[in-house]
C-alpha cells in the first residue's frame, strides 16, 4: 500500500517533466566491471491539444579496483502544435582514479547545448578530488573540490547579430548525500557550487526519492533547481524542473 501511494503521487507530479539520471545517484550502486542505466520517455497527444515529447539517457560505468569510468548521454526534444518547444543534449565523460579508500581525483570534460537558452554550444574541461566524508550502513557524504574551464557559444538577444563567445575558468564544490529510507528506498541530494567571482556564480542542486521495483527497474522522482547569476540576456536567473524517471540497470 505504501509504495502503490508513492508511485500514485509521483506520475500525479510528472506532467511537466522532464527526465535526467542523477550521476552521483548512480554511481553510488556501482558494481566492478561494466555496468549501465538507460531510460526513454516518449509521450504526445493529437485533437485539442498537440504535443510530442523524447527524452532519452544513458549512463555506463566501467569499474575496477583503482578506477572508475562514465559516460553520460541525454537528449530531449519536444513540440506543441508544430511549434518546436525543447531541444537539448548533453555529453559527459568522467574518470576517477581511487587514490586510497577515501580520495579519489576526478577529471571530466562534457559537451551541451539547450536551444531555449540561447546556448549553441558549451564545452567544459576540468578536475576535482573526491572525498569520502562519510559511509554508513544507511547512508553516505560525500565532498568535491575543483575547477573547471568553460567555453560557451551563446546567441545574443537581439536577431541578427553575431553568436556571443564566452570563457571562464569556474571553481566547483560539490556535496553529494544519500540516506537508504524503508531498507530499499533512497532519498538523495546532491549541491553544486561554481563561482568564477564573487558576484558570478552558479547554483545546482538536485534531489528525489528513488524506489526498486525489482533488480533491474527503479521509479525515480526527482527536483533539479539553478541558479545563475548572470546569465545570459534575456534569460532567467533560475530555473526549476521536477519529473519522473523509470530506470533500467543492466
């Protein structure tokens, strides 16, 4: 009974959603050898309201004793009455070297872009260390400490003019958390920090309910807050999704 009420509350939440897999969420179960999670939303409707949305990830981790790979795939496509409404994709891949049992050092690069933010295209470089602050039967913390450099190709405001370059090298902090609720069940939050100065930084925090429905499938409901602080023209400083992911973990 309690968890039909919890899947009953979760589709009730989804009908703006929008789908993407928590890495730290995922990477937390992982196993030795290859191993991944994919999920697909395909949703739409014809007659007095018109809409077509796609929403694809895939996650593929590949662990041994010292090492740690991802890669991280999302794309996400929308329309309302012909009218194109979402078109966003991102690329991440992240290695981890497992320095002792607590540290690790981290380095990644990711490619993105997000029509609706005006962001052509974003590349990222960067490296952090990891540190285990805490792990017990029930629950962990984990700690992040970097940077990153940032090169981004924005569309300015006014049409017509030519594409904004912009680049900066940002600082990244990051907590991950995690707590094991009803012995199945995780509830996990994770928050970003990435200044570049003092009065331009960005926020990024993301939390939800995860629950098994048996070996392979999972029901996540999830909310991602941002913040930025001086984003692009015309732009909103923050931006807040919720959603529902059904995950397949091979």
């Amino acid at each position: 009974m309690y968890k039909a009420l919890v899947i009953f509350l979760v589709y009730s939440l989804s009908v703006p959603a929008h789908s993407f897999m928590n890495i730290e969420n995922l990477r937390r179960t992982a196993k030795s050898g290859l191993h991944g999670n994919g999920s697909i939303r395909i949703s739409g409707a014809l007659g007095n309201t018109e809409n077509f949305l796609s929403d694809t990830s895939l996650s593929n981790f590949f662990n041994t004793k010292d090492s740690e790979w991802l890669l991280f795939l999302n794309h996400r496509y929308g329309e309302a009455f012909s009218e194109k409404n979402a078109d966003r994709g991102k690329a991440h891949i992240r290695f981890t070297y497992k320095m002792n049992p607590r540290w690790g050092l981290e380095s990644f690069t990711q490619g993105e872009y997000d029509d609706f933010q005006r962001l052509t295209s974003r590349y990222i470089y960067g490296q952090a260390f990891r540190y285990k602050a805490y792990e017990g039967k029930v629950s962990s913390l984990h700690l992040g400490f970097g940077g990153f450099y940032e090169w981004e190709m924005v569309q300015r405001a006014t049409s017509g003019e030519s594409l904004l370059e912009i680049e900066n090298f940002r600082g990244n902090i990051y907590a991950s958390f995690h707590w094991d609720v009803q012995e199945r069940d995780t509830f996990f939050l994770t928050l970003y920090y990435q200044p570049f100065r003092a009065n331009d930084f960005r926020v990024l925090s993301s939390s939800g309910y995860q629950i098994p429905l048996n070996s392979y499938l999972s029901l996540s409901l999830e909310v991602n807050y941002n913040y930025d602080s001086r984003p692009p023209e015309g732009i909103e400083r923050t931006d807040l999704r919720y959603f529902t992911t059904l995950n397949y973990t091979y």
